[in-house]
C-alpha cells in the first residue's frame, strides 16, 4: 500500500500543479492579479510541497524496510545494509534521485508562495506560473518515465545491492547538495520569467531573487568543492582538477550562478543591468541542465556507456529545449521593451561588477566551448582533444583581470568614482604582490608563468580583500559585507594553493623493499610494512610507511592497493598526511618481479588551501545569505507594525496623507 | 530617473543567445542521431611503416622486422595478444584469410611465451612470423590503440588500411578487397 | 538530477583508468619507464609535464600520466626515453600526433577546424566591449 500511497500522492501534487498554472495563466490574462482565479495559485504551489515530501518519505520508508515487491528497491537495495546506506539508498538511483529533485523544487515551490510578498502580486503570480511549468516537466518525467513505485509482480528473495563504489559516506551526501544548488537556480530562472513576462525587472526583483541565487550557491560552492577533494584523494593520481567533461558541467552552472549574484547586486542597489540580470538568470539554470544532460545522454564520454542513458538523455534535451529555448524566444521578444537601467562611469563600483561579470561569462563562454568542441569537430569526422593546455592559460586570460577588478571594485563607491580616492588603499596589495613575483623568480626561477602570476595575485588578493574592512567600525559592518570579504578573501586561498601546488609539488616514484627509505621533498618515509587486509567485499595489501617531516616524530600512513571481489575491480586508496604548509600523498602500486614495491609519493605544499578556500568561499556566501534575509525580515517587521498603526489610527492616516 | 535609452544598435544582440542555444540543439542533435564512433584510427594509413625489428614471440616461428614487408607483395600485419578476448573470436577468420594466401604476420603485444604458446596451440596458427612487442613499441609506431588491429601493408612496406577491432565473418571480403587493392602501388 | 549517476561513471571512469579493463589485462612487468622517473629532475620534469598532456587512448578519458592502463604506462615509457634522449617536449607530440592524429594531444593545435577555439577569447572581449559600451556614462561628473 505504500508504494500506491506514494505514487498516488505524486499524481495528486503534479495535478496542483496543472491547476497553478492554469489559474496563474489565467489571471495574467485577466490582467488583475488580485482575481478570483489569482487566489488560488499561492494555495496550489504552497500543498505542493508537503505532497511530494511525503511521497519522498514513503519511498525512503520501502527502503528501509527493504521491501522487495518494489522494483526500485530490489534493484539497488539489500536488506544486510548498512542503515545509513538504506536511507542514501533512496536517491543513490535515477528514479529516487528524480523523486528527490522534484521534493525539493515542491518544497521550494511552497516556500517561495507562503513567504515571498514584496513583489507586486502580478509579478509573483507569473513566477509562480513559471514554476509551475518547469515541475510540471519534471513531474512528466517521473511519473511517465521514471517511476519509482514500480511494483515487481513476484517479489524477489533478495535485493542486488548498491554499487560498492557508491557507499560512500561522502558520495551519499553529495548529489542532494547539487540538487539543492539547481533547484535553486530554476527558481532564480521562474523570477526571471516572471518579471519578464510583467516587465517588471529592477530592484525589488532582484531583491527577491537574491537570496535563491544565493542559497544555490553557496550549496553549488561546497558541491564542487567537495567532489574535487573526493577526485583528489580517490584517483590516486595527487590532481584535483582535470578539465574532464564531468567536471565542467559542474562547473558552468556555479560561474554563472556567481555572475548572476554580482548582477543581481548590482540590480538591486542601483537599478543598472536589467537585461542582463534577466539574462544570466535564464542562463544559470541552462547551465545546470545542460551540464546534467551532457553527463547523462554520454554524448560526451560515451566510452562508459553502460553508466548513461542515452533515452533519458533525450528526455532531458526535450525539457531543456522547452524550458531554454522558450525562456530565450521570450526574452527577444520582450527584452527590448525593458529599459536598460541606470548608467554608470567607467570608474564606479558597478563597473568593476561588469568587469567581474564579463570575465565569468567569457570563462563560461570558454569552458562550455572546449567541452562541445570535440562533438563540434567529430561531425566532420575529425577527432580532437580540449584539455588543460587550453583551458588553463585561456582561462586564465580573463581570471587574471577579473582578480584585479575583485581587488579594486569593492573599494569604489556606486555610480562614479575617481581612483585618486582608493589610490592610497591599494599601495599595499599592489607592493606585496610585486614583492612576491620577484621573490618568487628568485628563488624558484623556473616557475611557468600562470603559476608565478597565481602566486603573487593570490597573497596581494588576500590583503585587498580585507582592506574594505579597514578603517569601518567592525561592530556596524553589515553582514553581507562580511559575507563578500570572506568571499573574496577564501577566492585568493583558494588560488593560492592552486598556484602552489602547481608551481612547487614534488613527485617520487619508486620500488621499493620493505625496509627501504625514500625522501620527498622534506619528508622521509621509510616502507615499514606490507600486510594483506580484507574489507567486507574487497581484499587489499596495506603499506605501513613511517614518515618524518624533516627530523619531526613519526606518522604512520596506511595507503592500499584493494581488488573489490563484486565487480572485480583495482583501486589505489591513498593515504594523506597533513600540515600546516601542505599535504603528504601516498600510493602504494604493485608489486614487481623483483619483490619490490611501486610506491609513489607527491610532497604538495600548501593544496588543502585550494579546499579551505572552496568552504571559506562557501562561508562567506552562508553570512550574506544571512544578512540579507535577516534584513528582509526586519524591513518586513516595520512595514507590517506602520500598516498595523495606520489601521489603528484611521483618521490620523487619512488626515496626514500616505506615511511613507 | 533614468531616460529608458533605445536599444536601436543591439536589437540583434538581443536574439543571439537563443540563435547560440540553436546551434547548441543542432551540435548536440547532430550528435545523438550520428554518434562518432569511438575508435581511433591511425594516422599512419598512406605512410611508410616505421622501422622495427621484433624478437620472436613463438619458438617454431621467426621475428618480424619492417624488411620483411618490403618483398613486393602485401601482407597483413595482425596486432594480437594471447590475453585478448576478441582476439580469439578473430583466429577463424585469420585462418581463412591466410589459406586464402595472404601471409598474415604477427604482432604480439605484452604478451609471455608460455601465454602465446598455449594461445597458439588452442586457437591456431596462421601467422608467417610473429614478433614480440613487450612495450608496446611497435604498435605505438604503428598508431594503434588496441588489440587486435589488422594493417594491410603493401609491397613496398606502406601502410594502405588498417582494420579495428576483431576480423568477423563480413570482414574478411573488405580486407581480401584491400589486399587486392594494395598489389597496385600507390 | 542523475548525479548519483554522473558519480557513478566518474567512478567507473576512474576504477577503469586504474585498473583497465580487466578481462584483457595483461601479466607482463610494466615497461622500464613507465612507473620510473628519469635519473635528471630537470628531464623528468619535461616529460611529466608532457604526459599529463597526452591522452591515453585506452581510458579515453585520462591523461596517460594519470593512467594505469599498460598502453599508458608503454607511452610513459616512449615519452621518457625520447626525452632522455634529448628530444624536444614538442617534437614528441608531434610524434604521437603523426601517429594518432590530434585526438592524442590535450593541446589542441590550431588547424582549419579549431581556429574559432582561439579566436573565442577575442570574440568575446569584443562583444563584452559592443555590448556594454553603451551602459558607461562619458565623464566621471555625467550623470546618467
């Protein structure tokens, strides 16, 4: 009964949807948003949510209880389990993971109806009405193609299990946070249609629409970050990051996220860049759907073939036509009925958000064009590869000017500026990042270049980032100020791991005898031991290594080599040893003919920076978030305490004319 | 207040994204409706083969060297290795192409004698010659990315095609075909 | 949505390179340079530098010094002695792309078919530039 509960519950909620699009249409058509119709679509986006929660709830129930007359479970589930592997078990599928997704858009769909009142009414009601059309898709795609409450018609005895390489506390996690990230931006892409539609793009929409762009952000921030330390430590190979298709699409939504929050900022503030806030809110979403479909239809890597499908695939390419391609025929028709929005001088801060927002689109631009380009050039039969020779340095083109403009924009004032004013404020970043670059030739004077410049832009960024705080009264600084700082400042961590890891890593391969010692970079590590090991479902010989840090004590690391026995399959488990100034990366390969061991070992000074720099970036993006609803809520406060003292003194109101 | 300024110059730029989403939905329509295959193929096809010169990989068979495809008439030269599984799916077809008299020689790649003999004895024996490539150094020359790939070499030591993949049954014409092709010089 | 399932394949991706596949793998020792560094660090330095450039074509999606794949660890091998043989990094590409054509190299060269790869950072800019000329007031004191 509980599989038919839930997909019953699914049926109900996408037939809410049907009637929120339909009366929010409607109303729109009418042309007064306050109609009898009108009234209805708030209740119908907010029941949503609950609907679909509880369906969600339901399936996450059969998979705990391993209830093997349902498909979806006895495919992927096992009832000797872990627990919390049962419960990750829920998505850790295409159908659960869709239910997942579509619990989150319902319940932001019902958030966003219950509190969302600063929008002019006709405004809300065509963003709802867009909403309404993006689940409907998505409701479409589940219930006719993605079923999860399937039922088997005789139940099987056992269930085949979870993918071993999936049962990862890490892995669990990770898909939910990106989902969080894209729903977020498709509710940024509905306020974008919505004010589209109703021609109402300037300040108080991109008040509105701030805090998703945030939210979704700051979850797209710690996704990627978190998926590049996980491809770190699994690969065995000491990258983080290697250009590979995955990994751009996971790129592209968050570098437009990130110029559609500098847009919006400056939208919301000072009424400029209309047109293109709207843009990159419809862009933002693509992104995510277009990087979700090129992973999936394996039109990209489809040498792995038998983890894609390419019907799906297609699926997705219907929706995101629909969705993109309508959003896009709508903004030419009605982009050039928008106004501009305010102009500024070329000295100004909204200038130095425009030179951060072209830099990011053009990267976007880059990134999007060196992963189709082997598709491009394969229809004329030609096969090339776009890896990091290109989009480093490309990348880099634009990254670089962007750093300085992040260095200099927060100091100006809005509108116009002159740099005589802030002039004196930046000697210091700008002497440091010259001290560094020689400092940096001296000493290592075979550094590349985009190393070299990553360097010395990293520590002057560091100081520059702070220097908004200098000479404030700290206690009174707002939080989103707060919040940008953080940002900025975690942006030159990051980079400076990036550049240091590049610039000064030190790799040793070698075979080695038990017993023997080996020096990399300033650690010695002497093989201690080679013992076998069995998991659950692998066997592995485990290295003991000893290692010393210059004449430090001893740390053991333990890295493996496993064989998992279900697939049968090899992987290298690392072993890391961390410090303050960087991280020791062990591998212990096979063993050869001559009885000794393949060890490779990378010394890389200051890497965990590169992450530390993702979560502060992430950080700073929770602060901003807070402030910025946090003073929503106060404004929303005092409006309703005036509206309650002007119901009080009627009178008074009407003889001393509107308060505000 | 702002003057909504005429946006008279840019009206195009306003179509643009959805004329860039066009192309993108043409590229990747384009591209699910005619995947590329996946294979790579060699550059080589058209050039001389490069110079090698392969120990024995069989005791009762001698090593190859490029001389050997320099006699003037064509041979193939199949890249196999007795660990390979599509390569035994292959041997049949070999078979009958070297009864049908074109000399078939072998390259055999990281493989071990005691692998290749047990290989040899179970699924035949058609090569003139097998050479023993344990670093892959013949087949990187060759620009060859798996096992098994079958090169038609003409007479004067060039490269004139190069099958991937196991040689199935509907194979075998084309290759008799580019063999016959290869008699004539370039 | 499908993540679990984009994790899946970049797991697969991975566990593939590492081990290759294994109903063909091979028993014979790597060859001698594949998992050996060049005795000069100024040499080996170029031809890491070089690998984690070139594509290993068994993988497909790595680059051969990010492989396990025996063919990788064979490149590996032919990459280190033609560097320390004094070849140049770049003539060895050119080998491999004599050999593979362009799909080896992650540096992609600029032919008839990949121009608009180079010319993209410039179309860009000057599009930037068309399209927001128009938002910036001329002087510092011209108000909107």
């Amino acid at each position: 009964m509980i599989a038919e509960a839930g997909l019953a519950l699914l049926w109900f909620a996408a037939a809410l949807a049907v009637l929120q699009l339909f009366t929010s249409l409607m109303t729109l058509r009418g042309g007064d948003g306050s109609g009898e119709m009108g009234g209805i679509v708030r209740p119908a986006a907010i029941m949503q949510g609950p609907l679909v929660a509880l369906s969600f709830a339901m399936l996450m129930w059969l998979f705990i209880r391993t209830d093997l007359s349902v498909l979806l479970v006895a495919a992927n589930s096992h009832s000797a389990k872990p627990f919390i592997f049962k419960v990750a078990g829920t998505w850790g599928n295409h159908e659960g993971s869709m239910l997942l997704w579509v619990t989150v858009m319902a319940l932001s769909g019902s958030f966003l109806a219950l509190v969302e009142r600063r929008l002019p009414e006709r405004t809300m009601i065509a963003t709802l009405a867009a909403q309404a059309f993006v689940s409907l898709g998505f409701y479409a795609f589940l219930l006719f193609s993605s079923n999860p409450f399937e039922r088997l018609l005789t139940p099987v005895a056992e269930g085949n299990g979870l993918n071993p390489l999936l049962q990862d506390i890490g892995l669990a996690f990770h898909p939910p946070t990106l989902y969080v990230g894209y729903v977020g931006l498709s509710v940024a892409f509905s306020f974008a249609v919505g004010a589209l539609i109703t021609r109402e793009v300037g300040p108080a929409f991109a008040r509105a629409m701030r805090p998703w762009v945030l939210g979704s952000w700051i979850f797209l921030t710690i996704g990627i970050t978190a998926g590049s330390y996980w491809a770190y430590y699994e690969l065995g190979w000491g990258g983080w990051w290697f250009w590979d298709p995955v990994e751009n699409a996971s790129l592209m939504p968050w570098l437009a996220a990130t110029a559609l929050l500098h847009s919006a900022s400056v939208l919301a503030s000072r009424d400029a860049l209309r047109t293109w806030t709207i843009m990159l809110g419809v862009v933002a979403f693509s992104m995510s759907m277009v990087g979700t479909f090129l992973v999936r239809s394996g039109i990209l890597t489809s040498v792995h073939a038998f983890a894609v499908d390419p019907e799906r695939g297609t699926f997705i390419l219907a929706l995101l036509t629909i969705y993109i391609g309508g959003a896009l025929a709508l903004f030419g028709a009605r982009a050039s009925t928008v106004s501009e929005g305010k102009r500024f001088s070329i000295v100004s801060r909204e200038a130095g958000l425009v030179v951060n927002n072209v830099a990011l689109t053009a990267i976007l631009g880059i990134v999007l064009l060196g992963t189709l380009y082997p598709l491009l050039t394969e229809a004329f039969d030609t096969k090339v590869s776009v890896g990091p020779p290109y989009f480093n340095p490309v990348g880099a083109i634009f990254a670089f000017p962007m750093f300085v403009a992040l260095a200099i924009g927060p100091l100006l004032r809005w509108r116009s500026d002159r740099f005589g004013r802030i002039g004196k404020r930046l000697i210091l970043p700008a002497v440091v990042t010259v001290i560094v670059l020689g400092g940096a030739l001296m000493f290592a004077p075979d550094i590349h270049i985009l190393p070299l410049l990553g360097l010395g832009m990293a520590i002057g960024l560091g100081i520059a980032s702070l220097v908004p705080l200098f000479g404030r009264n700290l206690l009174r600084t707002p939080l989103p100020t707060y919040g940008m700082v953080l940002g900025h400042f975690g942006l030159a961590v990051a980079l400076f791991g990036m550049a240091s890891e590049s610039a000064f890593s030190t790799e040793k391969l070698v075979a080695a005898n038990v017993g023997d010692r080996v020096d990399v970079g300033p650690w010695s590590i002497e093989l201690t031991s080679m013992e076998p090991v069995a998991g659950p479902n692998w066997t592995a010989l485990e290295a003991t290594m000893t290692a010393r840090y210059e004449d430090g004590s001893p740390v053991m690391l333990h890295p493996q080599s496993r064989t998992f026995t279900q697939p049968q399959q090899t992987t290298s488990e690392s072993a890391l040893s961390t410090r303050w100034n960087g991280q020791l990366y062990a591998v212990v390969g096979e063993e050869g003919a001559d009885g000794r061991w393949q060890l490779r070992l990378w010394w890389k000074p200051f890497v965990p920076l590169v992450w530390l720099g993702g979560l502060l970036i992430a950080l700073g993006g929770v602060l901003a978030l807070i402030g910025r609803v946090a003073g929503d809520v106060r404004r929303g406060l005092q409006r309703r305490r005036i509206a309650m003292r002007r119901e009080s003194k009627p009178l008074a109101a009407a003889t001393t004319g509107p308060a505000e | 207040m702002t003057a909504p300024d005429a946006p008279k110059g840019k009206r195009w730029a306003i179509w643009l994204p959805l004329v860039l989403f066009g192309a993108f939905f043409a590229l990747v329509m384009n591209g699910l409706i005619r995947p590329a295959d996946r294979e790579i193929e060699s550059a080589m096809v058209g050039k001389p083969l490069p110079v090698f010169d392969l120990a024995p990989g069989s005791p009762d068979r001698p090593g190859l060297a490029t001389d050997a495809f320099r006699q003037g008439r064509p041979r193939l030269l199949n890249i196999f290795a007795s660990w390979c599984v599509p390569c035994a799916a292959e041997a049949p077809q070999l078979d009958a192409i070297a009864k049908s008299g074109v000399p078939i020689d072998g390259v055999a790649i990281r493989d071990r004698e005691e692998d290749l003999a047990r290989f040899l004895a179970r699924h035949g024996n058609p090569f003139a010659s097998i050479g023993k490539d344990d670093i892959s150094e013949v087949q990187l020359g060759l620009g060859s990315s798996g096992v098994p790939e079958t090169f038609v070499i003409d007479g004067s030591g060039t490269i004139r095609y190069q099958h991937i993949g196991p040689i199935m049954d509907r194979d075998v014409a084309k290759i008799l075909a580019e063999v016959e092709r290869a008699e004539k010089p370039l | 949505m499908h993540m679990l399932a984009r994790l899946a394949l970049f797991a697969t991706l991975i566990v593939s390179a590492l081990a290759g596949p294994l109903a063909a793998q091979d028993q014979l020792p790597p060859a001698p340079y594949a998992y050996r560094q060049l005795e000069d660090p100024a040499q080996e330095a170029k031809a890491q530098e070089l690998m984690e450039t070139l594509r290993c074509l068994k993988c497909q999606s790595q680059s051969i010094a990010d492989s396990d794949a025996s063919m990788a660890g064979d490149m590996r091998n032919q990459v280190r002695l033609k560097i320390k043989a004094g070849e140049d990094p770049e003539a060895i590409r050119g080998w491999l792309i004599e050999r593979y054509g362009d799909y080896v190299s992650y540096k992609p060269e600029l032919t008839a078919l990949t121009w608009p790869l180079f010319a993209a950072p410039l179309v860009l800019l000057l599009l930037a530039i068309m399209l927001l000329r128009r938002r910036f007031t001329r002087g510092v004191g011209d108000n909107d």
